[in-house]
C-alpha cells in the first residue's frame, strides 16, 4: 500500500465483475462527517448488492464516511486529505470475523510447542517438514514425540500434556513401543499411554475435536487422591461426560467431553500452564504475556479483526478476554459467548460493547463487545465417534467408530434442552448458541427451540454450530421455522432467525475419513451449503480453533472447492459433494457480514457501508477472481480496526 503518487491501474477486478466505478454504496449523509483519510483501490463492499467500489472515506472516530468512486469520495474534501493507495493487485475488504472459536485452547496450544501431536494438513495447508509429518503420521509415532521437562524430583505428580491427538486420521500401528494386546488404541488408550509417554508421570492428551481426551493409570491415580480407580466426581454425568470402561469394569483412559476430562485438567492447576488456563486465566495472560501474544499475531496475520470466543467457562474466562482486550497492542475486537451452566453460577449478564457508534457519533468502537451468546452442546464431535445421529444415518460398522451406532448426546432429549435454555430465552436478550454436530442432534434442537419460540418470541437470532452430517429434511424444517410454517403439537411455530455455522475444515482434513466412517453417502453432505442455499438458511464459516486453523481463506477456499485428501499420505484427493460448493462471493460473505449477522454486531462491522466501523483487510490478491484452488494462498498484507492499521 501507499500513501499519496499517482492512481495505479488496479480496477481491473471491478471491470472483470461488470461493477461500474461509480455505482459504489451511496452516501445518504450528505455530508463527510469530517472524514480525513481516503482509501482508493478495489473495495469489496460486501454490502447487500455485492458492490466493488473504487474509495473510502474515513474519519478520526474511525467510521465510515463515504464509499462510491473516487470523486464522489472526495467531493467536499480539501485536495491534500491525507489518501491511501491499494498497490496493484490489492483489495480491500471487509475484515474476516470467526464467529465460533476457543481462545484460551489456542493459545494454550501454541504454548505447548512440541507436544502438539496433531497429523500434519493436506499439502495446500502444511507448513511442516516431510519428516515431521511423517513421525506424526500414526499414533504410537505422535505419542513418542511428546517431551516434558524434568518433574524436578520433587513431583511426580507433574502432568505431561499432549493436544490434538487424531486417531480419525492418524494411523494405529499394532506393536508400537512394544505394547500388545489391544487392537485399536481406542480400546485401551491408558496403555499405550503408559508405553509411549510415561508410565511414572500422570500423562493426558486431549483429541483435536476437543471432546475426548486420554489418561494413563497415573493420572488415574493422581485424581483419584492417591488410589488406582475411584468413582468419577457427579460433575462427570451432569454435564454429559464419562469415564469409559471395557467389559473388565476398568477404566481404558479415554475420557467423553469436558465435563469428562475437567477434573484432569483441575488436577494440573498448580504444575502446568493448562490448569492454569482452567484456574486462574488472568495469571496464565499476566505471566505469558509475550507468548500470548505471538498467538493473537497469528490470527491478526490471517486477515481476522473480529472473534467470538466460544464456550467462555464463567467469570475467570471472561476476565481474561476481557484483559487482553484492554491491551493497547491486542489486534482484534472480541466478543464472548458463555456456557449456560456458567453464566447463572457467575451471576453473568447479557451485555455489548460500552458504546454504540450508530447513537453516538463520538464512539470509537470497543474492542471488547461484550458477552452476549450462551452456549449450550446437545452432543460431540462426529470423528470422535460422539455426534447424536439419527436415520437414516448412522457410524458405519468396522469403520474408525465401529460399534459407535447413532453415537450420543449430551443431554437425553428436547426437554433437557428447553429446561436449559428457558431462563435465557426468557430473559430476551441473550443470542442462543448450540452446538450440534449430528442430523439428530439437530433435529432435537428444532424441536427445542419451537417449543421456546411458542412460549416467547425471540428477538436475538439462534446459531447452531457445526451442523455437520447434512440431512436434507433437517434443513427443510429449518426453513419452516425461520418462515414461521414450523409446527408442533398442532400448533404453528412464529418465525424465528435461526442461522447456521459449519466447521468446513471438516470437508478439507477429515472429508475422507468421514465417508468410511459414516453410512454409504453420508459423507457427501458434510457441511451442507447446498442445502442452506436451497432453503434459505443463512450460514458462515468458523475454525473452531483449536480444532482447526483460524484462516478464513482458507475457509473460503475449502467452501468452493470441497477438496478433501485421504490420510496418511494424501495421495488420494476428490471433491467431496459438488452439490455443496459455495461460489467465491457466498464464502466472501460467509467470513464477513453473515458472521456479524449472527452475533448481532452487523450494524457497527461486517460490512463496508456509510455510518459503520472502518474494520477492514488489505488483501494481496482478490479471492472473487483468483482460481478457487489459489485462495488460500493470498497474502494478508495489512488489517485496519476503526481505521487504524494494525501492524505499522
């Protein structure tokens, strides 16, 4: 980019679309609003017409002025306004928002360093060595590479970490670390544990989905207060967790969903950087703070300037988002959505950035927009066999989830679920988020959030997260319910703005691993855009971090590619549902405004329009034109929050 010289010839993407130069987003101010900076180049606008503009006007308060061509931008403004040119090539776009993440996972992740034993990424993703991926090519092989400081001979009970172990994907080699016995590491997962890591240290590695994890005996033992099995703590079974055992009664080490795998974590508060995540986040920010940082790089280098973290665990999680956000260098604006069983127990509220620019024009936007989600799961995670599904689709037999059947749920049907959502839906001023992964799981929270919407009707939109096994009679239902045609028990449902947001690095990492996984052509529906185009259903794209890559053009690339690779060598590569495939403009919109849409925030961002908050990223290319497979690969060059660039 540059600043003042000569207009370069880079509108050739706004002819290629047929988007005339002056037919920009019209002013209807009249007025500059003192605006004092004047971006030109190839504007992506994303507003409701898709328009490509040719400037931007900005000013000190970091709003929007103007947008349109070039003169009518400048119109009223002195001749040495301070203006920004695109170098050629260069578009500006709205900034990417990720409308469903874990902050406090991914920066544990990258604090963790060399224990993140996840498999390597396809090729158009991967960064790492040939020989790094090939030890984290198969389990044994991963597990092996973990490391771990001295327990400085004072503390055996010192937990070894690992993250992102993937057995959907990484390869069971029987006889690994001279264990016997059994045959899939999910049946005994504790000792090849004990084998592979440390048999003397307590050892937990979480799976990448993020609801399973896997302990040996020692950390049994440590939980346990010092004996080798006990009962698991009440928290276990109400929050929808478990502690698996084989047919002996004995516990095989894995571990179902958090509320499975939290006292384990508990149990590392005072020896490691993750209980300390769990126990005192303010202190993990305040002791790390260079480290945490290099994380939050990471997403402002992929073009992000807005997330929502996820699944905010109560009062301590909040403080710590809250924290960063107060930091002068912290990149990003923040939003939290909080889990239900928390946000009563904290006594937390439903509240928004401290000020509004729409009402007052002094505003300079927060950083911080306040917690306004609850976050509910109704089940788990598909590749980790958990995914509630219902038929006509099922975990296939002798697959990676053999035996798995429907898989299963959180919570025991639509009644738990209105029971957990009444308070909030009642109070009017929550947005209702609910992870759902299975066409079942899906189907429940249909029903569940009908009989909500009979009681009182909601005036914040619901999001269901994931919606991963597409079922088309599931996305026809939730067409009638967003048109008000729903009905239950004889009674027609109002209308109601539920919207969806699929993980769609499902279809590039796990895309085959699911299709042997699930019934005969069920994994052609991962992600079903095809079907939220055909019936109306507004949908975006998320990462999940640290399940996945927060790279929304990355994103944007697996949406209108739906290129996925066999594991382990990623010879085999297809297109996995060419019905589902999204055009480059709708996974444009996917990372921008419809993200906004679904946190209520699309007044202030999301979008490129006259009133709203100049949060935009500078592009080295145009996603809309470049050949879908090259997506990805676009250099971030800059992101800019309320007008401000955020790398200088």
């Amino acid at each position: 980019m540059r600043t003042g010289g000569r207009v370069l010839g880079i509108l050739s993407a706004a002819m290629l679309l047929g988007v005339a130069a002056g037919c920009g987003t019209p002013d209807d101010s009249g007025e500059q609003g003192g605006a004092t900076t004047v971006y030109v180049g190839t504007i992506l606008t994303v507003d409701a017409q898709d328009t490509v503009a040719e400037a931007i006007s900005v000013n000190d308060a970091g709003h929007i002025v103007k947008v349109g061509s070039e003169r009518h931008v400048r119109e009223g403004l002195p001749a040495d306004v301070t203006t920004v040119r695109l170098d050629p090539g260069q578009v500006l776009a709205p900034g990417f928002i990720d409308p469903h993440m874990h902050l406090s996972l991914t920066i544990i992740q990258d604090l963790l360093g060399t224990n993140n034993i996840a498999p390597c990424l396809p090729p158009p993703y991967e960064s790492r060595s040939t020989e790094e991926c090939g030890r984290l090519a198969d389990i044994g092989s991963a597990l092996q590479s973990m490391t771990a400081a001295p327990a400085d001979g004072k503390d055996d009970n010192e937990f070894i970490l690992g993250m992102n172990l993937d057995p959907s994907r990484q390869q069971f080699v029987p006889g690994k670390c001279g264990t016997s016995g059994p045959t899939t590491f999910a049946q005994r997962p504790r000792d090849f544990l004990d084998a592979c890591v440390s048999k003397d240290r307590p050892v937990l590695v979480l799976d990448q989905s993020g609801h399973l994890a896997y302990a040996n005996g020692k950390a049994f033992e440590v939980v346990c207060g010092g004996q080798p099995t006990c009962a698991p703590p009440a928290s276990v079974a109400e929050g929808g967790g478990s502690w698996v055992k084989d047919d002996k009664g004995e516990y095989t080490g894995v571990l179902e969903e958090f509320a499975g795998y939290q006292s384990f974590v508990a149990a590392m508060e005072k020896t490691h950087l993750a209980g300390l995540s769990e126990a005192n986040p303010k202190k993990l920010v305040a002791d790390h703070l260079p480290e945490v940082m290099k994380s939050i790089e990471k997403l402002r280098a992929a073009g992000l300037t807005t997330i929502a973290d996820g699944g905010v665990q109560g009062r301590t999680q909040l403080d710590m988002d809250k924290l960063l956000t107060d930091g002068k260098e912290f990149p990003l604006r923040m939003t939290g959505v909080v889990t239900f069983d928390t946000a009563n127990r904290d006594g937390i509220t439903a509240t928004g950035p401290g000020c509004d620019p729409k009402s007052d024009a002094d505003c300079v936007l927060p950083k911080w927009l306040g917690a306004g989600g609850i976050k509910l799961w109704v089940d788990g995670s598909t590749q980790g066999c958990t995914a509630k599904l219902a038929p006509p689709i099922s975990y296939r037999q002798g697959g990676h989830c053999d035996g798995a059947g429907e898989g299963r749920a959180d919570v025991s049907g639509p009644d738990e679920i209105v029971k957990d959502l009444t308070d909030y839906w009642m109070a009017g001023n929550w947005r209702i988020q609910v992870h759902a992964n299975g066409n079942g799981a899906n189907r429940w929270m249909i029903e569940a959030i009908a009989r909500l919407q009979l009681q009182k009707r909601a005036t914040e939109p619901v999001l269901l997260i994931h919606h991963t096994v597409g079922d088309e009679s599931v996305s026809a239902d939730l067409a009638k319910l967003r048109r008000g045609e729903y009905e239950i028990d004889g009674k027609k449902v109002p209308e109601l703005d539920v919207r969806v947001t699929h993980l769609i690095g499902h279809v590039g990492y796990w895309g085959d691993a699911f299709n042997n996984m699930l019934s005969p052509g069920a994994g052609e529906n991962l992600d079903p855009v095809g079907y939220d185009k055909k019936y109306g259903t507004p949908w975006s794209l998320h990462s999940d971090s640290s399940v996945t890559p927060a790279k929304p053009l990355w994103f944007m690339q697996q949406a209108v590619t739906r290129q996925t690779w066999a594991y382990p060598d990623f010879a085999k590569s297809y297109v996995l549902g060419s019905q589902h495939r999204a055009t480059a403009r709708e996974a444009l919109r996917a990372v921008t405004i419809e993200p906004a849409n679904q946190h209520s925030m699309q007044k202030w961002i999301g979008s490129l329009e006259p009133g709203k908050v100049a949060d935009f990223v500078v592009l080295g290319g145009n996603p809309l034109t470049v050949a879908p497979d090259k997506i990805g690969a676009i250099p971030v060059v800059n992101t800019y929050l309320g007008g401000v660039p955020t790398k200088k």
